[in-house]
C-alpha cells in the first residue's frame, strides 16, 4: 500500500493547529480564570496547585509543539524545494541510483498540495530539463525524466537510436564508451534545447527499439531517460485506460518540478555503506 505523504502531511498540520487554535481561544482561558479564582481565595498559593493549574492537557501540548515545525515542513515541501531519492538506473549517466536530488516546486507554477492545482503560473517546462513527475497510469507513483518534447512538437526515435525533433536530428557527440548490460556502452554528449548532457546507448541492446514518432498534444510533454535503453518512459508507457493519442504523454497536471541538485549519495543505505558527497552538484 503507497502512502499520501502530502495528504498525511496536510492533515498533520490541520490537526495540530486545530489543537493549538482550541488551547488559544477556550483551553487558555479557562486555566487563566481557574488560577485567577484559585489565587483569589487563599492567602498564600500553593506553587505546586499552580503549576498544576496551568498545564496543558498532553495532546495539545503536543499539538502546539509540533505544528510550527509541521507547518514550515509543508511550506518547503509544497511550495520550494521537495527532497527525493532516485530508485533506478533510467537517468545514468546524469543521475545514478541513490542520489539524492532537490526538486523545484515553483519553476513550473505554484500549485496547491494534495490536489496539484496550479494557483500562479511561472514558468513552463523547457526541452532539455529533469523533471518529476506523477506517473500517468499511477498518479501515487513519481518518476523523474528528460523533457524532450513540449507541446505541439512532433518527436522521432529511430531504429539506430537517433533522437529527432520537428523533424532535426539532436546533435550528439561520442564522448566515450563503458560496459554494458550485454557488451559495451556508449556515452554520448547531447545538446537538447539549451541543456548540454550525457547520454548513455547500449551497443548489444537485446530489445531494438522501432523507429517510432509521436506528436505532443497541448498542455502534454514527451519524456526520456538518459540511460535511452534502459529507461521505461514516454516509448513504453501501454495503458489501455489512456487514449491512444496521449499514450505516453505527461499532462501538466501530473507535474511534480524541476530537478536542479544532487545534495547526497547512498545507493545502499546501511551502516557499512555510509553516504557520500562525491556526486554533489548541479543536475545539467
């Protein structure tokens, strides 16, 4: 069972300020007055009667404290910067499994939490950037991939693994090679729009992908991996419950923000494999 992390957060907050809300207006003043009376009718009070007087009950103490620090949290969260951890191998070379990357939440809109309504538009995004986004056949789920085709565009994917756009061919240059996953691979420099990046095509790829276009309705986005062969994206997505014409499209409102950072490493998370900072920096 996946968790609605916002959804829980939110009704955090509420709660928590509900309690806060009831000690200011009722819970406060009923102690106020109780020691006013109790002060009033004896000579020399008690401290202890006092300071038992003036405690909070134990749930609104909790409320109290928590919520400063739980409203703040879905502040960050829902209208800056959102932290994620990256599951799989689909980004390489870009981003690696168990980076830990910053997301920007207002480089595409502010929108509301929980139910992802834009409220203020800023900006759109541009073909070249790292996005998250909501899965299309599993909203719960995030994904993070390359914007390679904005609305309107019309984007090729041939056999010989080319990338073209409106009918250009990408530009790409061969920077170097590595293993692979049956052979060798090879790292190409990739200029996408106004994003300089690598890329990574396996040599001895099993699965041949057929040449295949595809065009970007409105208010849509055509996403990739870097890592082109071993990357479930846009190519992939088969949902019978979409129409066939936005098959493997992105809707904008299934827009989570722009990835800008990796702040941390980890791929395996355990105490003989503490995290490490070699990877900081910039995603390009």
């Amino acid at each position: 069972m996946s968790l609605n992390f916002p959804l829980l957060l939110v009704i955090a907050v509420f709660v928590c300020g509900l309690l806060a809300l009831l000690d200011l207006l009722i819970l406060a003043p009923r102690r106020r007055a109780a020691i006013a009376s109790y002060q009033g009718s004896v000579s020399q009070p008690d401290g202890v009667v006092l300071e038992k007087l003036n405690k909070e009950p134990l749930l609104v103490e909790y409320g109290k404290s928590f919520f400063p620090v739980l409203f703040i949290v879905l502040v960050l969260r829902s209208f800056l910067v959102e932290p994620f951890q990256i599951p799989s191998g689909s980004m390489k070379p870009t981003l690696d499994v168990g980076d830990f990357i910053l997301v920007n939440k207002f480089s595409y809109g502010i929108r509301l939490p929980v139910i992802d309504k834009k409220v203020i538009e800023v900006g759109d995004p541009q073909r070249g950037d790292v996005m998250v986004f909501r899965y299309p056949s599993d909203p719960n789920v995030n994904y993070i991939k390359r914007v390679v085709g904005l609305p309107g565009d019309t984007v090729r994917y041939t056999a010989d693994k080319r990338l073209f756009v409106n009918g250009e061919s990408v530009a790409e240059q061969l920077v170097g090679s590595e293993p692979g996953t049956l052979g060798s691979a090879e790292l190409y420099k990739e200029k996408l729009g106004a994003a300089e990046h690598l890329i990574r095509k396996e040599m001895s790829r099993y699965r041949a992908t057929p040449d295949r276009s595809w065009t970007v309705p409105a208010g849509h986005y055509f996403m990739m991996g870097d890592n082109r062969d071993n990357s479930n994206d846009s190519r992939y997505w088969d949902d019978p419950s979409i129409p066939k014409d936005l098959l493997g499209m992105v809707p904008d409102r299934n827009i989570v923000g722009k990835a800008f950072a990796v702040w941390m490493s980890w791929p395996e998370p355990k105490l003989s494999h503490l995290p490490n900072f070699s990877r900081v920096g910039l995603i390009k």
